[in-house]
C-alpha cells in the first residue's frame, strides 16, 4: 500500500476511537484499575501516537549518497521490516498498544499481537476502530494467550521478522534468546529501577511534588517509576517533609467513582510483592514514614488497594532500592555530594530513565550526561515527549520507540549502487 493510504487509514481509525473514548475507558477502568480520567488521558495519548505516525508515514524517503567515481550513483533506500510480533503490558495497555501499531503500520508492516492476559478487552475495542476504519483482514492479527505460550510463539516463528515487546527484563531477555536463532530484529522495552535525584539548590517544593507523582501514579505501576530517591544531605530532612504530606494527601478509592486520582493495584500478586518490598526495607533498619499497608474501611473491602508507602533510610540492598517494586513505595536515601548520588544512580544493573532537580542547570546537565540512563529529565518528572526516542540503557531493554527512530525500527535499510554507462569513469 501507499504511504497516503495508510496515512488516511490510522486517522480514520484515530477518529473512531476518539468517537469511543468514553466506553474504552470504562473498559480500561474496570480491568486494570486505573481511574476514569487516566483512562482518557491514556486512550487520547494513544490518539496522538497513532496520528503522529501517519504524517511521518508520508515522510518516509530515501537518499542519495556520493560515490567515488563519477559514473557511480549510490541510492539508500527503505522497505517495510515484514511480519512483526507485538507483546503489549497490562499497565498501560491502550497508549503502548499504539506504540507499536502505530509506526509499524505507518511502516507498511503487518503485525501478530499478543495483548496482556491481564487487560485484553479495552484493546479489542481499539482494534475493531481499525477494523471498521477499512483495515484490511490479515494485517492485524490478536493472539490471545500467557507470556511464556504466546509469547515464546511469537518469538520462535520463521515468518516473524521482528519482535518489539514492552515487559519484564527477565522477559525480555527470554524473547531475546528465543529470537535468537532467526536473527530477528527486536525493540524490547524492559525493566527500570529509576533514580530521583535532588540535589542541594532544587526547588524542594517543587522536587518533592514531582516524586510523589513519579512514585504514585498509576499506584507505580509503570516503568518510569521511582522507588529510590537520592537526596542531598543538606536538604534531606526539609525534603522529606514535604514528600511525606504530598503522599499522605493521596486519597485512594475506585476507579470507576468521580472524582477519584489514585485507584488500586492490578491483582493481589502486586499488592503482596509490594509488601514484601515494604517488609524487607523495614527489616532492614528503614524508618516508616507514611503508608505501608491496606487502607482500612468498607469502601476498601473490594480492590486491591495499598496506600502509598514512604520509606527513609533504607539500605542500599533492600529489594526497593534495587529490584523494581512496579507498587506505590518510594524510599527515600541521604546521599554526600553530586559525585555520590552519580554512582548510586549508576550502580544498578537498570537504565530506563533518570530524573534530576537542581537550579543550578551546569550541575544537573553533568548529571544528565554522565548517568547512564537512556533518558533523562532535569526539573521535570516524565521523560517521554512524542517526538524524542525513548528506550534502555543495559538491561533496560535495546532499540527506542517514539521519534522518527520508533518508525524507522519496522524498516530494513537497502543500499542500490548503479554505474551509468555513459557517465565517464
């Protein structure tokens, strides 16, 4: 197909989702927990995905490079990757679902999907908007199943040129070896442990407002979450303060209700490993500082509700401060000086994104360039934008999504080399 075809085809089907927003969300709400608004705000994103890659679709071209002779005409050009194999997360199942639809099918590839198990049906409703935009029958193909079947299907089949997953690391790197004997393209985006770093002159107001957010939305059920936040010495103690009455003003309650921001977690295997988390930091000579629990009460009875949880002082090998709780905990850890918050951000085996507040932009730009972290946001709290590659660092995955590199992931690349035999030589 054209380029413009396609263009046309995901704008139509943009516009049908955007039509059906209200009952996709209340899919989405009802099968991942997430309230009514995050719903929205998540479909709209995935909107804003799907026609960011229809416009870039059309800008698709090639080159011409120079040759070393005069009667040499050296042409790069672009294809479509083939089949591609899509595993998609339950925590935002709508907004990566278009992650990779978007770009793949602006790409001129076809795709097998393995939705999660978890949240498949607010996804469904987003395929038959495409299914009712004209979208031929065999181009988008769902495949409905667990991780380690459908997944490993997906990974292991001859005719799957390419596999672009959001998941696990221990995931990841199972699709990897699985992938390996085809010599498949991949796109993994995997696990983070990300650090907050505040540093002496931040705003701390403005620091501690921006970690509640990064620690607690979406109940820290999502890869750019911070459960480790490294502080200053020198302002540790006004910082906590303020991050403690930020998590404590968090009112958690259904997502379905009115007026709700904070909803529950996906299932009891997140709430109880975040126990654990919570459990271990404490057993460890961490101080509770809010949270740590269920919440109490009727209203709370049906969900699997946990209140965000604070921690100071943790040790450096207490499971939050070096697995990802993928749970609302945060824990909180003095450090020194600038030179110590680098080496403790740099020393897990994770980089996914990496946050830094200071007023002093030469400190926190030395920040930015020495952590390694494939992303990372100075006096801000989230390192995705539309049109910039977002992707990991070590076992934070390979490959980038988003930008003009997420497009150019479902392209082989092809170098036409021509001698002209009129041209002299």
């Amino acid at each position: 197909t054209h380029a413009d075809a396609r263009a046309r085809l995901l704008h139509r089907a943009a516009d049908l989702i955007v039509e059906r927003l209200p009952a996709i969300a209340n899919l989405l709400t009802r099968e991942q927990g997430k309230p009514i608004p995050d719903a929205e705000k998540e479909i709209r994103f995935g909107v804003e995905v799907i026609r960011y890659y229809a416009e870039e679709g059309r800008r698709l071209g090639g080159s011409i490079r120079a040759a070393a002779r005069a009667d040499i005409r050296s042409l790069v050009v672009s294809s479509p990757v083939g089949v591609v194999g899509a595993i998609t997360p339950w925590n935002y199942p709508v907004d990566i679902y278009a992650w990779k639809l978007g770009p793949a099918l602006a790409a001129g590839c076809t795709l097998v999907v393995k939705p999660p198990h978890e949240t498949p049906l607010a996804i469904g409703l987003v395929v038959q908007c495409f299914i009712d935009a004209g979208l031929p029958a065999g181009v988008l193909n769902d495949l409905p199943g667990t991780g380690p079947e459908a997944g490993a299907a997906l990974a292991e089949h001859p005719d799957i040129r390419m596999i672009t997953a959001t998941a696990s690391t221990a995931a990841g790197q199972s699709m990897m070896r699985a992938a390996a004997d085809g010599m498949k393209r991949l796109t993994l985006e995997l696990g983070g442990q990300c650090p907050f770093v505040v540093l002496d002159d931040a705003d701390l107001a403005e620091a501690a407002s921006a970690a509640a957010r990064r620690s607690f939305s979406n109940m820290g059920q999502i890869c750019i979450a911070v459960n480790r936040i490294l502080v200053a010495d020198a302002v540790h103690d006004q910082f906590l303060e303020a991050l403690a009455a930020e998590t404590e003003r968090i009112k958690l309650g259904h997502g379905i209700a009115p007026g709700v921001a904070y909803g529950p977690v996906l299932h009891e295997g997140v709430r109880a490993r975040t126990r654990g988390h919570v459990e271990d930091a404490l057993r460890r000579g961490g101080r509770l500082v809010a949270g740590g629990g269920a919440p109490s009460g009727d209203e709370y009875d049906r969900g699997f509700f946990f209140r965000p949880t604070l921690i100071d002082g943790a040790t450096d090998d207490a499971l939050v401060m070096t697995q990802e709780s993928y749970g609302p905990i945060a824990a909180v850890r003095r450090v020194r000086d600038d030179a110590e918050a680098l080496a403790l951000a740099n020393a897990l085996p994770y980089g996914l994104s990496a946050y830094v507040y200071s007023r002093d932009l030469e400190r926190a730009w030395a920040f930015a360039e020495k952590v390694e972290s494939g992303a990372v946001a100075v006096n801000v709290n989230d390192t995705t934008e539309l049109q910039a590659p977002f992707g990991g660092w070590k076992l934070s995955g390979v490959g980038r999504e988003l930008g003009t590199e997420g497009l150019m992931a479902f392209r082989e690349t092809k170098h036409i080399k021509i001698r002209l035999r009129g041209a002299a030589g």
